[in-house]
C-alpha cells in the first residue's frame, strides 16, 4: 500500500562575506515540506513496460529527476509550490507524475534512480529495473532424458538469443559431441555410453553470455537398481524389530556377512522390486554395542549378468542406566514457571502442581519418565489433567496427559500443515489411586528418526514412528522444549523424573 510521505525541512544561509566557521548573525531558518506518493523499487518488462505515477507537493518549487532520461521519459520534471497552510493539513491537490520507460532494446538488465527534491533537500530516491530482451530456454520435455542400456545420441534444443555453453556437471559415461558453446538457436548433442552395471545418473548443465546456469538436463541410465534407502539398520537395546526399505527393479536376496552373529534374524531374506528388509532381535543383556553386517544382492541367472553387492551395517545399543533428578526447589530453579500458579517442594513427599501450573525447560534428546502420585480432585470436584509436551520445531508436538477424571492416559500430536499424524487409543489400564510412571522412550528407526513408545507403569501404552507421518521433523538426537505440569482441575504431586541419554552410534 503506497503511503503520502511528508518531509520538513529547514537550511540557514550565513550572511555574505563571512567565512563559515566565524560568528555570525544568520538570516531565519529556510524550511520546506515536500510531500510524495511513490513506491520504494519499480520492476519494468523490456517491452511494453507498465507505466507508474508519482503524487508530490511542496511549499517550494520541486523537480523530479532520471539519472537516464535518454531512455525514462518524465511528465513533470518540475513543479510550482503549493499553499504551505493547506499543504501542512493534507488538504492540498499533488499535482500527478506519470513516468514512462522506452522499451530496452538491449540483451542486459538496465537500472535507473529517479530522485523527488524540493528547494536542495532530497526527499526520496526510486530504484527503477527493467529487465533486458535476453533469453535462454531448454524444452521442458528434454529437461529430464531416459536412456537406455545401450546408451546412444540425444539433442538438447537451445532456444536463445544470446550466447550460450554446456556441460558435463555430472556423470563421466555422458559427454558433448556438439554444441560446447553457440549463440542464438543452437543445438547439444549429447552421446551416452553403454551401461553394463547399475542404472545411473548425469546431468549437463546449460549456461547464459555471463556463465550463469540457465537449465539443467537430467539423464538417467537403465540398469541394476538396488538401493538401501540407509547405509545402517539400528535397534535399541531390547527393540524386538527394525526395517528398512529397499529400492530395486529385480529379484534381491539378503544374508548375513557372518552367520555367527545370531542375535538378530533376517526376515524376509528375499524380494522382488521395491521391498522392505525386516530384522528381529534378541534383548542385549551385554553392556556393549551389537555390531554385524548384512549384504543385500540382486538375483542373477548368469555368469554374463552384473552383480550388485550392498552392505548395510545392523547395530543394536546396549542397556543405558537412567538418570534420576527429585523435583526440589534446587531443581525446579533450572525450570521455568509459565503458567499462572507456582509448583510447591515440601521436603520427603515432592512438589505440588496445582491447576494452572507448568514448568517449561530446553532439554537434551533421550527417553524421559516422570513419576506422579496423589493426584487429587479440588474442592469443586475437578480432577487434573496432567500434562506433558516434547515439543519441537516446525509445530510438531508431543503430547500425553493423565486424566483421573476420565479414567485414561490419553495421547494426542500436533503437526504443522494438514493430513497425515498418528492416531493412539487412550489407555485404560491404570489405577490413579496409586502412583504413575509416564514413559516417552525414544528408540532408533533408520538411521535418523524415531521409534517413539509411550509407557506406563512400565506398559506399552502405544507407540509410533516419526518417519511415516508429518511427525517426520522429530529426528534421533533432535533436542527438544519439555512441558509438563497440571493444566485444570485439581492438583498432582511430582516426585521425581528420569532421563536415559540416547546410545551413541558411532561408539
């Protein structure tokens, strides 16, 4: 939205004859308001370019200038001063500028500065661009070229009319016969070699007069596709299961790298096409990493087929011991109180969480377990609902509540956007007469994100994983915000939570 500025400006002229740094009776104070409606930048098409208006007064005589009027052309250059009084309360007419540019006729970019002054002060200067008539351009059907396994020759359009080059940004079994550099229309012929192993990849990159990339064309090979989508598969300590999803075009086979390792097993030692590589493990009662090696390999039914090997390292952790931290006044110190009551530490029974109060805090990634107990109705008869949030960038949040009153552990998510989020039945099986152990365990799924599991009392209550959802943001060794406190009713009393540190693969 454009908006009517107003400057006010004053100049003190010293008397004649005088030197400037001496003493001196000065005439009075010579001042001005310029007034102007423009926007800050104005950008302009080569040809045919939009005409744009300025709206400008002054109680001094003003001019409005181009520092290219060979090719910008100015309505008004100049105008005559307006009432000052009717000017000074907005009731004065601006008189309207139009400004027109000639068509750039040139292959570059042009820039001028129009400058709006009044009386010697300058009161706003307008950046105006105007794009040139180059261009450069590839089909968009010849951006993205199949080729098959006999490769063969491919002739990349250039339409220009400026100068141009090409090149081999990637892949050495494509190369340029013709077309390294041209000007105008011109052509790229492309020669691909035969593939006899794995489908693969190259691009040719296309570049304008001032070696800027203008387009890049993509080709892709047919061949062995046999893709692990991570170099690991990686369990927690007493995780039952993994996966890990294979691209492929062929029948694959997978095996161990040695078959003494039996404490995990391969489940689906076979496939065909885009697959899924499930393992099971035994719980590791030992108090070092599990480490082993699978191989996945396609299915050859000659000596003259190409072989692909992929290795994929399968690590177990081992037991973490918890860290546990009493929630007194030395530790809630370390906590933010965010909520409209404070919790309360007494001595040998832990601190009170009454309605309205949380405690927030930035917290290091790894499986966290809060312990509650007498959890109370108030004197109206409204129990607690007692709150816990992981929260983490990009909206996506965790969420786990005890709620006496509807006698459930309820979980819930927030994600950022639309669709697709986990969806957890409450869980029923608790007595809140009786203290409460709320478990967030985080375990490994991939290599990056999260198998997370909720517990309570030590009960699988529910669990899900991070990479198949909008959740997809929560990543292994992500920190997080952590909420957790009593949000209505009556009160709750937190004794104590544990935090078990995340295992460190690369030990």
């Amino acid at each position: 939205m454009k908006k009517l500025f107003n400057i006010l400006c004053a100049a003190a002229a010293l008397l004649p004859g005088l030197a400037g740094c001496q003493q001196s009776k000065q005439e009075p104070l010579d001042t001005v308001e310029l007034r102007y409606r423009a926007d800050d930048s104005y950008s302009l098409e080569a040809v045919n370019a939009r005409a744009f208006t300025i709206l400008v007064a002054s109680s001094k005589p003003w001019t409005i200038t181009s520092e290219h009027p060979t090719w910008c052309i100015i309505s008004d250059e100049d105008g005559q001063p307006v009432d000052p009084e009717t000017l000074h309360v907005g009731k004065a007419e601006p008189t309207t500028v139009r400004v027109q540019y000639y068509d750039n006729t040139f292959l570059d970019d042009r820039t001028d500065r129009i400058t709006i002054q009044s009386n010697g002060w300058v009161g706003k200067t307008i950046t105006v661009s105007q794009k040139g008539i180059a261009f450069l351009s590839v089909p968009e059907d010849e951006l993205a070229l199949d080729v098959e396994k006999s490769g063969g020759q491919f002739t990349i359009h250039i339409h220009s009319n400026q100068p141009w080059s090409s090149k081999v940004t990637d892949g050495d079994w494509v190369s340029i016969e013709e077309g390294e550099s041209g000007e105008g229309e011109g052509e790229v012929v492309i020669n691909a070699e035969e593939n006899v192993s794995e489908l693969r990849y190259a691009e040719v990159t296309v570049y304008d007069r001032h070696d800027e990339p203008v387009a890049l064309v993509k080709f892709t090979q047919d061949g062995v596709q046999l893709v692990p989508l991570s170099e690991e598969i990686r369990a927690g300590y007493d995780q039952l299961s993994a996966e890990l999803e294979l691209l492929s075009n062929s029948k694959w086979t997978v095996e161990k790298a040695a078959e003494s390792d039996d404490w995990f097993t391969i489940e689906t030692p076979s496939g065909e096409g885009n697959g899924t590589i499930s393992i099971s493990f035994t719980e590791n009662t030992g108090s070092s990493m599990r480490r082993a090696e699978i191989v996945v390999k396609n299915v050859v039914d000659s000596a003259d087929e190409f072989q692909v090997e992929k290795p994929v390292v399968v690590k177990q952790a081992y037991k973490i011991d918890p860290v546990r931290y009493y929630v007194n006044n030395d530790e809630i110190s370390l906590w933010k109180s965010d909520w409209a009551n404070t919790p309360v530490y007494t001595k040998d029974v832990g601190t009170l969480f009454a309605a309205r109060c949380r405690l927030s805090r930035s917290m290091e990634f790894g499986s966290y377990t809060f312990h509650w107990k007498d959890l109370q109705a108030d004197a109206n008869g409204g129990n607690p609902r007692v709150r816990h949030w992981f929260t983490y960038s990009e909206s996506a949040e965790i969420k786990a509540d005890l709620r006496p009153g509807d006698a459930k552990v309820s979980f819930d998510f927030n994600v950022a956007g639309d669709g697709n989020k986990p969806s957890i039945s409450a869980f029923t099986d608790v007595d809140f007469t009786q203290p409460i152990d709320l478990t967030v365990k985080f375990d490994p799924s991939g290599a990056e994100h999260c198998h997370v599991t909720f517990l309570v009392n030590g009960v699988e209550a529910g669990s899900f994983d991070s990479s198949e959802n909008l959740l997809r943001t929560i990543l292994w060794g992500k920190s997080s915000t952590i909420y957790f406190g009593v949000d209505e009713g009556g009160s709750a009393v937190c004794e104590w939570y544990e935090y078990t540190a995340p295992m460190n693969w690369d030990d």
